[in-house]
C-alpha cells in the first residue's frame, strides 16, 4: 500500500517512521522547556530554602533565650536556680519524647512506595500493548 502526497509516494513503514520522529520531536522538546522551566524554580527553590535556613537558625537562638528566661524566672519566684534549669529540661524531655512518640506513630502508617503511580503506569502499559490473541 503506497499514498502519495504532493506526487511521491510514501509506503506505510514511511509513514510509520515519520510519525514516530515527530512524536520522538515533540516529546524532547516538551522536555527541554519542562528542563528550562524547573531549573528557574530550582533557583527559586534554592532562595527559599537559604531564608527559611536562616530564619530557623534565629528562631533556635530566641528558643535558647526564652527556655533561659524562663528558667531564670522560676528561678526568680523562690527555687534555686539548678532546680529552675531542671525543671525547663524536664518540660523539653516531656515534648521531645511526644514528639518522637508521634513521628514513629506516623512512620509505621507509611505505605512504602507510590503504589497507586505504579498502578497507573501499569494499566498505561495495558492499553498501550497490542492484544494477543
């Protein structure tokens, strides 16, 4: 079988061919702007990430200083100062251990992968294989 376009002749492996150069084309350069668009957010990325680093480490110091205040003021309604500072330690023991306590409780919920991205993929593949038969 032959088709012809503008007087030549084409056969369907042509055909076959070209089309898949063009969707190979396509496809690359939908890749290479989906490259060009996320290197931009990248950077974006980067920059958030630098003040939100900083912002953090300042907010450990106030952190420092206010658990210090608050130890001076116990400290300051009649208790010495080392029963002050162990009972603060006390109080960071107490959130630390609910914490640790909550985020093993979150990690034994995980799945263990994307499962319902492979499950999709392989029902892509499904559709996509020619039927035996």
């Amino acid at each position: 079988m032959a088709i012809s376009t503008n007087g030549s002749e084409r056969t369907l492996g042509q055909l076959v061919a070209d089309a898949s150069t063009d969707l190979s084309s396509i496809v690359k350069g939908e890749l290479d702007l989906a490259k060009l668009e996320m290197k931009s957010e990248v950077s974006k990325a980067g920059k958030g990430g630098g003040f939100l680093a900083a912002a953090g480490l300042f907010a450990l110091y106030m952190l420092m200083f206010l658990l210090l205040a608050a130890a001076w003021g116990i400290h300051a309604a009649g208790l010495s100062l080392w029963l002050s500072l162990l009972i603060v330690a006390g109080v960071l023991l107490l959130i630390t251990l609910i914490l640790a306590l909550l985020g093993r409780s979150s990690l034994k919920k995980m799945q263990g992968g994307p499962k319902k991205t492979i499950e999709n993929a392989q029902q892509t593949v499904k559709a996509i294989k020619p039927a035996k038969g």
